[in-house]
C-alpha cells in the first residue's frame, strides 16, 4: 500500500517536472493575444449571465 502511493507519487513528480521542461515562457505579443482572449471570453459569458437573469426576472 505505502510502496504503491510512494510510485505514484514519484510518477506525479516526475511528470509535472517533464510538463516544466517542455513547457517556455510566452513573450510579450503571445501574453497580450491570451490577456485579449481571456478577458473577451470573461465578457462573454458575464453577458450570457446577465442575459439569463435578467429573463429570469421578467418572466417570473
């Protein structure tokens, strides 16, 4: 039992740490496309929100 969540967890480290090494940093244009995309989809759904409350509210 402890020798199997000892492997498991070995196995979980050393995955993350190969995500780690493949992964790199983004630069200056690859953060702003993100930031753009993040915060229209934040929007997007804060609308779709709003939306659905509000005809909640009008057909209660």
């Amino acid at each position: 039992m402890i020798n199997s969540t000892t492997s498991k967890l070995k196995n979980f480290i050393q995955e993350c740490v190969r995500v780690l090494k493949v992964t790199k940093k983004p630069n200056n244009e690859e953060l702003k496309i993100i930031v753009k995309i993040s915060g229209m989809g934040i929007l997007i759904i804060g609308i779709i929100g709003f939306i659905i409350q509000m005809l909640w509210e009008f057909y209660r």
